[in-house]
C-alpha cells in the first residue's frame, strides 16, 4: 500500500471516529437531561408527599431490589451491553426466606415503586421511568460506542505506524 492510500484510510477512519464522538457527545447530553429530570421529579415527588412520607435513601430496606442492570460483557461483536430484568432472570425472580418453622418460602421480588403503597405520585413515576430510560437505553448505546471508539483508535494508531513505514520505504 502507498503512504496515499494509507492517507485516505486515515481520513476514513477519522471521519468516522468524529461521527462516534458527536454520537457519544449527544448520548452524554442526553444522559445529564435524563438524570436531571430523575432528580427533578423526585425532588416534586417529596415535595409533595404527604407528612411523614419520604422519598429517597432513607426508605430503602430488605423490598427495595434492582429491577433492571447493565452488564458490560466482552464479546467480538459491537452488542456489549446487556440489560437484565431481575424478574425475567432465573437466579434473581425468586429470594428465599424462612419462617418461624425454618421451612423455606419463595417470595417473589416486586416491582421497587410499589413499597410505596398503591397510589405512587405521578412525579415519582415519573422518577422511575426516566431511571428506566437510562438503564435500559441511554448507558448501553453509552458503552457500545465508547468500544467502538476505543477500537476505531486502535486502527487509526496501526493506519498512522503502516503510513510512516510506507514513507519511510519510498524515502529509500
């Protein structure tokens, strides 16, 4: 190959690192905008819960389970990123619990939200779907396209060593 062609790889291989860093620019944009209207709900959420009803950390106890995760996995292809329901998955729908008797129960996980009685504020839903969003949507493209910058680096670093290495040879 010639230093020309090695060239034209280069500004291949850099317009479409700009175009996954104008991508990862908007996910991270549409992230903050998502974690600050979570915050922002739950803020109207206390704000007008009723006396005594608090919202936040200090409510979480044994019910309080995660319902969805981001699990980064290395894999040869661009999907690594896998979100999980913890009531779709085999290990996570069921908890075991014993009784006076010490005889096992199952108790199936509930949806979080719920511990907050049937009648949950609609900021607090709200809250909750937009967690949902970042979770399930927004931090796995997030990763996806942080690998592929990291891998379009790794090409652009070899393009720029084979360039060098073609003008040195027709140097000679």
């Amino acid at each position: 190959s010639s230093s020309r062609d090695l060239s034209d790889e280069i500004d291949r291989l850099l317009e479409t690192y700009l175009s996954l860093l104008d991508q990862y620019t908007t996910l991270r944009a549409q992230l903050s905008a998502q974690q600050i209207s979570t915050q922002q709900n739950l803020a109207r959420a206390k704000f007008h819960a009723p006396l005594g009803v608090h919202y936040g950390e200090s409510m979480y106890d044994g019910r309080m389970q995660a319902q969805r995760r981001c699990v980064c996995r290395e894999t040869t292809t661009l999907d690594i990123v896998a979100v999980e329901s913890a009531a779709c998955s085999e290990e996570g729908d069921t908890t075991s619990a014993g009784n006076e008797n010490g005889v096992q129960e199952k108790i199936a996980r509930r949806d979080p939200i719920r511990m907050f009685g049937l009648l949950v504020p609609e900021a607090l839903r709200r809250a909750h779907g937009d967690a949902v969003v970042m979770v399930e949507r927004i931090v796995p493209e997030i990763c996806r396209v942080d690998r592929e910058m990291g891998e379009l680096e790794i090409r652009i670093r070899r393009a720029r060593k084979y360039r060098a290495k073609a003008e040195e040879r027709e140097m000679k």
